[in-house]
C-alpha cells in the first residue's frame, strides 16, 4: 500500500492541474459556528488544502449570541443561488441544541460536497477517501471479508454500503456486538474500517490475517496526542496511521467533491 501523505500529494498535484486546466474558479464556502481548538484546526486544514490546489476559499463565522438557526438557514439559501460558490461546508458541531439535519437539507444538493443532504450525489468525504486509496493500490474487492466496526451515517453506514457494492462479504459490528463474535470476525477479515471514536481499542490481543488491510478512522486524544482505535503496531499487512492516515484521505475527498460539483 502507497504511503498516505505520498499518495494525497500525488492526488492534490492531479487536482491543481485539473484546477488550471478547466480555470476552476468559484469558492468553497465553510460556514463555522463552534470555535474549539479542533474545530479551527479542522477549518484551517481545509482551506490550507484549498491553496495548494488553488481553490479560492471563504469562512464565514458564526457568532453564538448574535446569530440563531434561521439566520444560518437563510444565509445558506443566499450562497445556493450566489454563481460564485463552487461548494458548501457547514463544518460540524454545530451551536448546542441546534438542528443538524435542518441545517445540511438547506444546503442545494448540488453544492453539498460533504454528502450529508438526503438527496445528495455525494458520497460522504471519509468514505470516498477511503474506497479511492484501495482502489488506487489495486485492492481486491470482490468475495473478501470486510469488517466495519461502528454503524454512524457518515462512516460506518456509507462505507459498508459502498463495499458491498463492490461484492465484499460485509459485516458491521457495533456496540451491542460481543467481544468475542468480534474477534471472529476480525479473525476472517481482509479488509477492517475501524470508526468509533475509542483510542487503541484494537490492542494486540486482536489477531488478524497476515494480508488484512485495517483503515483506522477514529480519532481521539491523549495527552495532547493524536490516537486511532487502532494500536498502530498490530500485526497485519498494512494499517493507516493516526495522524497522517484517514483523516488526509477525508481531506482529499472533499477537494474532489469540490471537483466534481463544478
Ligand atoms: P459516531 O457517530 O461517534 O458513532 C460511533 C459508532 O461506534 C457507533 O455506531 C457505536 O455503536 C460504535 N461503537 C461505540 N463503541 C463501540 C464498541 N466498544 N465496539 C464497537 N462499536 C462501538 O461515529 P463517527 O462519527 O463515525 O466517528 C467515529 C470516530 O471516527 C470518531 O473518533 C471521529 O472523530 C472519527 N472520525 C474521523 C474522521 C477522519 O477523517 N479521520 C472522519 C469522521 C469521523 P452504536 O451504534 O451501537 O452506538
């Protein structure tokens, strides 16, 4: 499997030509209202991803006491009609006790490069990261085992979807599966997604084939420190990293959202 940070800048260099070549120039708009240390990092990330290929950019904030729901509605309706906006992110969480779903269904699907509207032609940028990396290290799909750990509409859900549809043999577990059905089925695995959000959950007292392929997308901290759910020294063939694995690939899978909405 390709280094992560070697293939995303493989990835970003094709997306600057595609850029130049079809002069790409309308903006991505990220709409913020949380302003938490990771939140910032999150935006920030974007859009520094947005100048090295060269798509002009916008944040707008959200101000908690001078803003509610309807304004941020509203304001959405106004950049889906605005022929200068290429995209749209409303960056998550959103103000305590707003609504998520009201917020995303504002968004024109057309404009929705996270894949969150119902009617979106998007998929979601996690999993489109992580089905583009397999597929461009040759992964075989068809007739594998795959295992994805956590069932959120915008990882576990989509992903399993997308390999089944690929012809993989899908299971997902959860929280209310037992450890030791778990461990089974980690056991068969070719192909393991890993989502819940519990650092180094896979510890090595899991045991996997020695050609398993494990995409670890959880995030947590520790001390100030970025950890998977995965241990990253598990025996297998290959396991993304945390930091500098699904997370870069989430990152190119908005950059080519953005792409493909213009
Ligand atoms: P989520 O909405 O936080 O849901 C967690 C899922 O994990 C639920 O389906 C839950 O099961 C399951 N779960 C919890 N404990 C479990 C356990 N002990 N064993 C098995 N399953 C368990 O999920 P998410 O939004 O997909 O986020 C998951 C993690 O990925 C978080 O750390 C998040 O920060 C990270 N993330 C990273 C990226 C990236 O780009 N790297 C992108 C998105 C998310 P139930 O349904 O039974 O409750």
């Amino acid at each position: 499997m390709k280094i992560i940070k070697e293939y995303v800048l493989e990835q970003k260099n094709l997306i600057k030509k595609t850029v130049e070549k079809y002069h790409i120039n309308k903006k991505l708009v990220i709409i913020q209202s949380v302003s938490d240390g990771a939140t910032n990092a999150y935006v920030k990330g974007k859009c520094k991803d947005c100048d090295e290929v060269g798509i002009a950019h916008e944040v707008i904030r959200l101000d908690e006491s001078a803003h509610d729901i309807d304004y941020l509605v509203n304001l959405i309706k106004k950049l889906n009609i605005d022929e200068t906006v290429g995209g749209i992110i409303v960056q998550l969480p959103l103000f305590d006790g707003w609504d998520v779903e009201r917020v995303q269904n504002a968004i024109d699907p057309r404009l929705d490069i996270d894949g969150f509207h119902k009617l979106t032609k998007f998929l979601p940028a996690t999993p489109r990261g992580m089905i583009d990396y397999l597929k461009d290290n040759d992964f075989s799909f068809p007739g594998k085992n795959a295992v994805v750990i956590g069932r959120s509409e915008i990882v576990g859900r989509p992903m399993a979807k997308i390999l089944l549809d690929l012809n993989m043999n899908v299971t997902i577990t959860h929280s209310k599966t037992t450890n030791s059905d778990l461990r089974h089925y980690l056991e068969n695995a070719d192909l393991v997604v890993v989502a819940i959000g519990k650092a180094n959950f896979l510890d090595k007292t899991y045991k996997f084939k020695e050609n398993a392929v494990i995409l670890d997308v959880g995030i947590s901290r520790i001390d100030g420190h970025l950890v998977g759910d995965c241990e990253n020294d598990v025996q297998c063939y290959f396991k993304s990293p945390v930091p500098g694995g699904v997370g870069l690939l989430t990152r190119l899978g908005l950059l080519k959202n953005f792409i493909d909405a213009q």
